[in-house]
C-alpha cells in the first residue's frame, strides 16, 4: 500500500473515532452525565488531532511536490476531516446547552 493510501486510512480513522466520541459525549450530556461527556470530548478532540496532524503531514508534502494528486480516499479523509471539526464545535455547545437547562431545570 503506498504511503499516501496509508496517511488517508489513518487520517480516516482517527477523525471518524473522532466523530463517534463526540455524538456520544453529545449523548452522555443528555443524560446528565457530564463529566463523562467532558471525557469523551477530550478523547475526541485527541483523536482529531491525530487526524489534523496527518493533515498537515498531506499538506507538506503537496507543498514540496511529494504529492502531485488527489485521489477519491483523500478527499474522503478530508471529508471527515470537516465533518470531524465541526461536530466537534457543535458537540461542545450542545454539552453547554444541557448543562444550563440542567441547572436551571434544579
């Protein structure tokens, strides 16, 4: 397998964990268990960032002419990527969302 296949499984991989820990940190939040929300968002954003340093490795290597093309995986880890950092955004304020009706609700 070439390198680049290799970079975009694992960019997959740990952006697609990712995604996975904050909808069910999302889920946590909504039964009242937040601090067990508050971990899955850190074990999520760890894994995004795994994912985004890979990124970052696709992006050197384009800029110095490693990387001459774009093929259907890589615009799917990228794909991820986004989908990734933006559930990510959205997970953390749903979990404030919960947490204030939370309190106002006691």
């Amino acid at each position: 397998m070439e390198e680049m296949e290799l970079l975009s499984f694992q960019m997959i991989s740990s952006v697609g964990t990712a995604r996975s820990l904050y909808l069910e940190a999302i889920q946590q939040a909504r039964l009242g268990c937040f601090e067990e929300a508050e971990n899955l968002i850190k074990e999520g954003d760890a894994n995004y960032l795994e994912g985004h340093l890979v990124h970052v490795k696709l992006l050197q290597q384009e800029a110095t002419g490693q990387l001459d093309s774009i093929n259907v995986l890589q615009v799917h880890a990228l794909d991820l990527l986004m989908s990734a950092e933006t559930l990510g955004i959205l997970a953390n304020e749903i979990i404030a969302v919960y947490k204030k009706m939370n309190f106002e609700g006691n």
